[in-house]
C-alpha cells in the first residue's frame, strides 16, 4: 500500500532485499498493450526493440509518428487497471518470498501515473512498496540496500537496468525476466553476470537457492 518517492523513505527489515520491476516482469504490458492498440485501429509490428516506428495504422499501414506513439503509451498508463494482469504465479510467488525477504517494486513509468499503478497492484494484493522513476535504477537500488550485510536481488526485463545495479551494487544478485514476446526477440542480450529466468517459478528458485547458498557461507564452521 506504500508509494514512495524516496528510497530512504522505505525502512527494511533485517532480511534479504528483492527489488522486482513492474511491467512485463510482474504485470503484463506489451501483450495487453497490443491489445490496445488493436482496439484504437492500429497494430505494433515486432521489427525491432522499439515501440516509436513500429507502430502502424491497420486500415492502410501507415506508420504512426514519435508523439502519437508517446501519447499512446501515456494514455495506456492512465488506462492500465482496465488492461494489465499479473503473470501466472507473479502473486503467489511474491507472497512466498515475503516470508523470507523485503520485498520493494521499482518501475520505469512516469511517476505522474504511480498512484494508478499503486491502486492497481493493490487490487492483486500486491501491496510491497514501489518506487515509480525515470531515472537509472542502479542509484535506487544502491540507496535502498545501503550496503546492508544481507543478500540482495534485482529482476527486470530489460538489460540497460540490469547492467544499472550491476555497476552501483556489484554483490546483487541479478535475474532476467522477460516475456516470451516477439518483440524481445530483439531485445539486448543481458551481460555477464546476470541469470536468465523463463518464469517466477524458475526466479523463485534462483532466488531461494541465492539465498541458502549465503547463509551457508555465513554460518560458522565446526569443529
């Protein structure tokens, strides 16, 4: 139920750290998006890893410019509660991980759009604190664990916030989950380092074993 707007705002318990970004890694964008589109009369050709330019008009095909592309995507965040869902076993998973872990969303959108967003995550019981931003993730997530002697980890979609945390908090622990869209055919490799997941069935046991796998290391030895 919390949106915050500063990361010192958020006071973390003495756990591992899980910050997830939000769309298409906890609830589904392109895809609804697409849909979107389709119901406005126009269509997203997958060409490349860009919406801008990809975007055509279904009655002759003609390409939308730069700032119908933007307006649409603006509008689709105002009207995301009637589009966007969780992925299958987002929730649960989440729910799960609780037990173990803070749990902190820290979503790229226009923070103008946050407590549409808050509402809606809220709706699925999804209600960990987010951070809306449009600024580079690494700082945030750098912030938010403070250099905290727990484990830490970052799952996002896209590679540039990956490699963002990876520079700020090396010792973080980072996943890549994506959709299986057509559009991420496209999309960047992420870099070395950074640990692919299908699902959050595959992330939660990444996570999980993360985690044991530190708590081995810090348990002493006997003699």
């Amino acid at each position: 139920m919390t949106l915050v707007a500063d990361p010192d705002d958020i006071r973390l318990s003495d756990r591992p750290l899980i910050v997830s970004d939000i769309d298409d890694v906890v609830l589904q964008f392109i895809d609804p998006f697409n849909l979107y589109l389709e119901s406005l009369g126009h269509r997203h050709l997958p060409r490349s890893f860009r919406l801008h330019g990809n975007i055509v008009s279904i009655a002759d095909g003609s390409v939308l410019d730069d700032a119908r592309v933007s307006a649409l995507i603006q509008d689709f965040y105002r009207l995301q509660h009637d589009w966007q869902r969780p992925f299958e076993t987002a929730c649960e998973t989440l729910q799960s991980l609780a037990k173990a872990a803070d749990i902190v969303f820290l979503t790229a959108m226009p923070p103008v759009y946050a407590a549409t967003r808050r509402a809606l995550l809220d709706r699925f019981g999804l209600t960990f604190p987010m951070i809306a931003t449009e600024t580079a993730k690494g700082p945030v997530v750098e912030r938010l664990h403070g250099g905290r002697d727990q484990p830490v980890v970052f799952l996002d979609d896209m590679a540039r916030n990956l490699a963002s945390v990876a520079e700020r908090v090396p010792e973080c622990l980072l996943i890549h989950l994506k959709p299986p869209a057509a559009v991420f055919a496209f999309a960047p490799p992420a870099g070395d380092g950074v640990v692919p997941a299908r699902d959050w069935a595959e992330a939660e046991a990444i996570i999980r074993s993360h985690f044991h796998l530190r708590q081995a290391r810090c348990q002493p030895e006997k003699n």
